[in-house]
C-alpha cells in the first residue's frame, strides 16, 4: 500500500485531482495529512527517558571467527 499524503493548505486544489490520477492504481491511496501543532521530537533531547531508549542493530550477528583458505578449482 502506497499513500499519497496531500499537505492540508493544498487539499482544496490537489485532493480530487490526485485521487482521479490514481484511480487505475489499487496500491494507492490519497489522503490529506491532518495532523496539527508542532512537531514535538523537533530539538527535544529524550529527557527522563534517555535511559530507556536503546539503539540498536538489526542485522544478523556475523558468525566469530575466520574462513579457512580454499584453492580455486582449476
């Protein structure tokens, strides 16, 4: 599912626009962004909970340890 996010000043002009563009498309669905206020993680440090948060690596761990050395077959 891909969303086509419509800023809320241009709904009036793009909104039936885009989902006529769209209509062939059953992947896609417009919408306008609704949301309001500021954006609360813009400049903030974690505050009180810096000490729960934790980054972390989803990759596979590699295995430890080294290959051993194999001739090409010739």
């Amino acid at each position: 599912m891909i969303f086509c996010v419509i800023p809320r000043e241009l709904a009036d002009e793009l909104y039936e626009k885009m989902v006529e563009y769209y209509s062939d498309n059953p992947n896609v669905t417009v919408i306008v962004d609704r949301r309001e206020g500021n954006d609360r993680r813009a400049g903030k440090d974690a505050g009180e909970h810096a000490e729960q948060r934790e980054i972390r690596d989803r990759r596979r761990a590699r295995i430890p340890g080294t290959f051993p050395d194999t001739d090409a077959p010739t």
